[in-house]
C-alpha cells in the first residue's frame, strides 16, 4: 500500500511539474505569435492547417507500431497514441531527450512491450524518421535552393576577406566535434552496432511502411504550411516551401533545443523570405505554424496525462480501446 502510494504521488508530481512547464511553453508560443494574427486575412485557413497537423501527428502511432511490427512486437493505436502525446508532449518542455525513456516505460507498463524491443522500436523510428528528413532536406535543398546557394557564393565573393574568419571558426568547431566524438567514441561505437544490428534484424515491409508514412507526413507538411501562406494572403512555390520546412527541421533537431524553438523559426523564416516571401509574411508564418505545432501537445499532453495516469494509479496495465 505505502509502495502504491509513494507511486502515485511521484506520478502526481511529475504531471504537475510537465503541467506547469507545458503553460509556460504555451504562454511563451502565443506571445511570440500574437503580433502574427493581425496579419491573418483569412483565418479559416489557419484552422484548416491546424487540422492537418493533427491529421499528420495521428500518424504517429502507426508509425510507432510499424516499427515495433519490424522487431516482433506489436501495440494498439489508441493506447500508442497516448503514450506518444505524452512523451513528445514532455520532451518539448525540457532541454534534454525525456521523451525516449518515458516512452519505453509506458511501454513496458501500459501495452506490455519489454525494455529492450521498446528501446529497439524507439531506435528504428529515429533512424527511419531523421534518416528520410535529412536525406529529403538535402534532395530539396538541391532542387529547390539552388539559387540560394549561388547568392551565398555571390556573397562570398563580395565578402571574401570574411571568409578567412569564416573558416577559421568552421575549423575550431571541427575539431571541438572531433574530440568530442573521440572521447566519446566507445559510446558511439557501441551505438553505431546496435543500431546497425537492428536495422539488419528488423523485417523488411514495416520499415518499408514507415518510410511510405514519412512521405505522406511531408506532403502534410507541406499541406499545412500553405494553408498558412494562403491565410496571410501569401502565395510561394510548393518546392521551395518543402525545402524550407525539411531544412528547417533538421536544423532544429541540431540545435538540441526542445522542438526547436527559435532555430527552427528563424532558418523557416530566412528560407522563405529567399523563397520570395515577404519578411513580415515569413515570420508571421513561422511563428503561426509554432503556435499549431505546439497547441496540439499541450493539450493533447494534459489528455494523456490523465488517461495514463488513470490507468497507473489503478494499477491497470492495458487502455481499453
């Protein structure tokens, strides 16, 4: 009994501690985009984005599930889907990967899938999922960006007494990334086996579904966005706004600030605004796709909170579907 207790008020507490994160992470999103909403000229469109986001986050569980498919496993949608809201809603609050263990214990605890094929399943989907949007960023980017590459090297020649500094600091953070990798190189090693070792053991046409799922996400992707370009009465190439949004997003997950927040707005923004798009247009853009990037979790995560709270406390170890 002292052992339930003790549970349930350390699972009280940290949904209080996500709830209190969560509300500043929202009162932070919507001040950033206030200023944005004057700009709205047909904001039906806006809510038609905000529709197809989570169209494409619903996507998520399947995903999830294709991956534990691939390993043996398997789990329901409806209970993934929670766990899932959950643990990207906590990761997006904190500056540090907490969405990944709460995931394999949610796992473990609510659909019955063991540590390790949770921790291999949640592997896959990152290699699956950042491996296709940084091979589609840089395929996009070829396409799409070009012009803006040949304006940086314009750039470059007009600026060529920069371009010493330029490189003398690429070459410090080489090497401060080389010692890093190098002290860490065993951990790396470690990794770089198992994440091979399961990839060559995962089946074949789940993986196959994943990457079909990735590729429907970024046509969602980039449903949503123009939806928002329209409702500000902007209009930009379908190309360039796929290269913008991919290239983007892989920046964000570089910068190691939960969702991104601020690196992937303003490279969006710089993209758009070399896409064409008009400088108020692009920031207001960017900070309105924050704004439905981020609600669905904060209050999908509250959700989730008590739906796998509920079941925890009670000691229930399957969400009845």
């Amino acid at each position: 009994m002292k052992t339930k207790t003790s549970k349930s008020f350390w699972l009280l507490l940290i949904i209080f501690i996500f709830a209190l994160a969560a509300f500043w992470l929202l009162e932070q999103t919507v001040a950033s985009g206030t200023e944005s909403f004057h700009l709205l000229v047909r904001p039906v469109f806006f809510v038609w984005a905000l529709g197809v986001y989570l169209v494409q986050e619903g996507l998520n569980p399947v995903f999830a599930k294709l991956a534990l498919h691939s390993i043996g496993a398997s789990t329901r949608y409806w209970p993934q889907l929670w766990i899932t809201l959950f643990s990207t809603s906590a990761n997006s609050t904190v500056p540090v990967p907490a969405g990944i263990p709460i995931r394999v214990f949610l796992q473990k605890k609510i659909v019955g899938v063991s540590y390790t094929k949770s921790s291999s399943g949640v592997l896959i989907e990152t290699l699956v999922g950042y491996g296709a949007t940084g091979v589609a960023a840089v395929i996009a980017a070829y396409i799409w960006l070009r012009p803006v590459w040949q304006e940086f090297r314009k750039q470059m020649d007009v600026y060529h007494h920069y371009l010493s500094w330029v490189l003398i600091a690429v070459f410090f953070v080489v090497v401060f990334v080389s010692f890093f990798i190098w002290q860490k190189r065993l951990f790396f090693v470690k990794w770089l086996k198992e994440a091979g070792g399961v990839l060559v053991r995962a089946r074949v046409l789940p993986l196959i579904g994943m990457l079909l799922i990735m590729l429907f996400s970024f046509g969602l992707a980039l449903l949503r966005f123009l939806f928002l370009l329209w409702a500000l009465d902007v209009q930009a190439g379908p190309g360039e706004v796929m290269a913008a949004l991919l290239v983007s997003r892989i920046a964000g997950v570089l910068s190691f600030v939960p969702m991104g927040l601020g690196v992937r707005d303003a490279s969006l923004s710089s993209f758009l605004v070399l896409a064409g798009v008009p400088l108020p247009q692009a920031i207001a853009a960017a900070s309105l796709d924050r704004i439905v990037i981020t609600l669905p979790y904060l209050v999908g995560g509250v959700v989730a909170s008590r739906m796998l709270g509920r079941s925890i406390l009670d000691g229930v170890g399957v969400i009845d579907d």
